[in-house]
C-alpha cells in the first residue's frame, strides 16, 4: 500500500510525504516530495488546490512510478488537535533547531523559536513549530523533520492495543473528522492493528543532494519577455525603451527538476528505495 500524507495551509499542499507499506518486509518507507518540485510548468504543490486530490495522486503516481492508493490530508491547526489528541509526542534532536524569524508566544511571553539539541516531550503546538520551521535550515531539513515527527507518532501509536478498543475509536473518529482522506473508519483501524509494529524508516527526501538540481525560472522568462518586447518597438520614438523594466517585474522562481531533465532518475530513486 502507498499513501500520500499531506499537510496543508489554506489552499496550498507544502507538505507530501510518500508512504510506502510492505508487509513482506513489516517495513514503513518515508519519502519527503518538495513542494518545489517542477511538472508540467508548475510547483508539485499547486495541483491540489487547481485541480484537487484525485489529479495530486495521479500526478505523483506518474512521478514516482507507484500507484497511490490512499491520502491523509491535515490542515495545519488541525495537526495541533490531533498531537494532543495522542497526548503528545516524544523526540530527539541531534541538533539545535534557532530560528530568529519565527515568532513564537508560551503563556502570554514572546521569544523567537529556539531548540537544543535533546530530548523533547511535545504537544501539538511545538510539535507544529519544528514542522514549520526552515528559514535557518532549508525545506530538505524540515522535511527530514516531519518524518521524525510521523515516526514519533508511530511510536506513541504502538502504546495502545486491544485493551484500548474504545479510546482508539474515539481518537480515529476524531482524527478523521480533522483530515481530509479517503480512509474511512472501517479502513483505519485494521491498518491501525496491522501496521502499527511496522519499522518506519525515514530521512528520505527527493532533492538537490541526490537526483534533483534547482533552477531559476526568472532568468528564461525575462529573455523571453526581452524577444518579445524586441519584436515590439515602441510607436513613439520619444517613448523610451524601458523593455529591462517590464521584464524586470516578474523575479521568476526557484524550482526543483530531475537532473538532466529525466524523470526516470526520480522513478530510479524511489525504486532504490522501496525495492532494494
């Protein structure tokens, strides 16, 4: 089984975490999909809000060379629901997580957000705040991040057995009351039971270091935008050319592609991934 895991804020999807579930190998593979990701002349993470979850999971499927079977969509403040829900979440951070940018306010006093490396108890809020965070580390960094914090709700998930039936069903219903899926309760509590012993093995994102490079779409628009303005010449000669101007206006983006502009490198990574 694979399942998108999506996080979302407003109408943009910028969190995609491909799961994948082999019960042959009792084995949970997380691989982080940056929203920057560049197809078919847009970010990866627009498709959602354009064209909706059916076409967001076509689209990935293609990409990854794997069928998506099910999605979990969480709204951002819905994630802090669902955190506390479980009571919270245990994790450990090799290194410091600072970043002076993100304001942060516990019991009514402003700081800016600061972790040191260490273990941590988090609820819902914190748990939001390292999942957010990127702009002193990068968007691969937050994305190696939200795994861990996948993985620590996997961990916390395996306290609860048979014995915990009713609790269960009050947390499922719950939750799915606060996402977007198309799981339905009957689905997620036998997955619950069946999966919830299975290794998660995390700290996979498709990126620059492996078989992505970044482009700058803003340096081929405005030649773009240079050719046809030449083609254009102003009919008032007294009217200067002020065509570095007008293509100046678009900053274009950065984007993330295959290198060499092969999609099969992608489909080679996750294959590496899943089937090795």
């Amino acid at each position: 089984m694979n399942i998108l895991v999506a996080g979302k804020h407003d109408s943009l999807v910028d969190t995609l975490i491909f799961a994948n579930i082999n019960p042959a190998t009792r084995k949970i593979t997380l691989v982080s999909i940056p929203r920057d990701l560049y197809y078919n002349n847009r970010k990866i993470n627009s498709y959602y809000a354009l064209y909706g979850m059916d076409e967001l999971k076509r689209i990935l499927s293609k990409i990854t060379g794997y069928q998506i079977d099910k999605y979990v969509l969480i709204d951002m403040y819905a994630f802090i629901d669902v955190i506390d829900l479980v009571g919270g979440i245990d994790v450990h951070l090799n290194e410091p997580v600072i970043d002076p940018t993100y304001k942060v306010n516990d019991n009514g006093v402003w700081s800016t957000l600061y972790y040191w490396a260490g273990d941590y108890h988090l609820g819902g809020k914190e748990a939001l705040r390292l999942a957010r965070t990127r702009h002193t580390s990068s968007d691969f960094a937050r994305a190696e991040r939200q795994q861990m914090i996948l993985k620590a709700l996997q961990q916390k998930a395996r306290e609860f057995g048979f014995g915990d039936a009713a609790k269960l069903t009050d947390i499922a219903t719950t939750v799915l009351s606060k996402t977007y899926t198309d799981f339905t309760l009957a689905d997620a509590l036998p997955a619950y039971f069946r999966y919830q012993g299975f290794e998660v093995e995390g700290g996979n994102v498709l990126s620059s270091g492996n078989v992505l490079e970044s482009k700058y779409t803003g340096d081929l628009k405005k030649d773009d935008c240079q050719a046809e303005v030449a083609k254009e010449p102003a009919l008032n000669s007294e009217v200067p050319d002020d065509s570095d101007k007008q293509c100046d206006q678009d900053k274009g983006q950065y984007i993330l592609v295959p290198r060499n502009d092969n999609w099969n490198t992608v489909r080679w990574y996750f294959h590496q991934l899943i089937e090795e």
